[in-house]
C-alpha cells in the first residue's frame, strides 16, 4: 500500500511541474507583451528551475540534463543554427555553462 502512495505521489508531483512549465511559458510570454525586463526574467529563471526539477523527478540528473544541454549546443552548432551563425548565441551559451 506505501507503494501505491509513492508512486501516486511522484505522479502527481510531475502532473504538478508540468503544469508549472506551462504556467511559466505563459507569465514568459504576458512578460514580453508587457516588455516587462523583470518579469521576464522571474518567467525565464522559473522556467529553467522547473524544468531541471521535473527532469530530476523523472530520473535525469541535474548532472546529466547539463552534459545533454552541452551535447545539444554542440550538435546545433555543428548543423550550422542560424542564432549561432548570426549571433553565436549557441557559443555564449557554451561557453556559460563550462565556466558555472
């Protein structure tokens, strides 16, 4: 029966985060309408926190969520993505996440 529970409770702890996601995604995009450099930023920082957490209750380290981001800047980069190629934005970020 505590199994039950657990695995009730896990589920809706991730029911739970998804919907923070999307509640995040919406305040980010009421932020940009309002032009809001604050509130994007509380949306955008809520956003990534989320996300790690749900990633986390899903069995995927904040270790391995990071090496996957490095991973997935890597592959965009070398496909040639236009932010990377008109802003080096891939690069930046990159470079961000090697220094943390």
């Amino acid at each position: 029966m505590d199994q039950n529970l657990d695995v009730a409770g896990r589920a809706r702890s991730i029911e739970w985060l998804k919907s923070e996601v999307l509640d995040q995604v919406s305040r980010l995009f009421k932020a940009m309408w309002e032009g809001s450099t604050a509130r994007i930023t509380d949306s955008l920082s809520g956003l990534i926190a989320s996300a790690y957490i749900l990633g986390r209750r899903l069995g995927i380290s904040y270790r391995d969520l990071d090496k996957a981001v490095e991973d997935k800047l890597s592959r965009l980069k070398q496909e040639g993505h236009q932010l990377e190629d008109q802003y080096r934005d891939l690069s930046a970020l990159e470079e961000h996440i090697r220094k943390r």
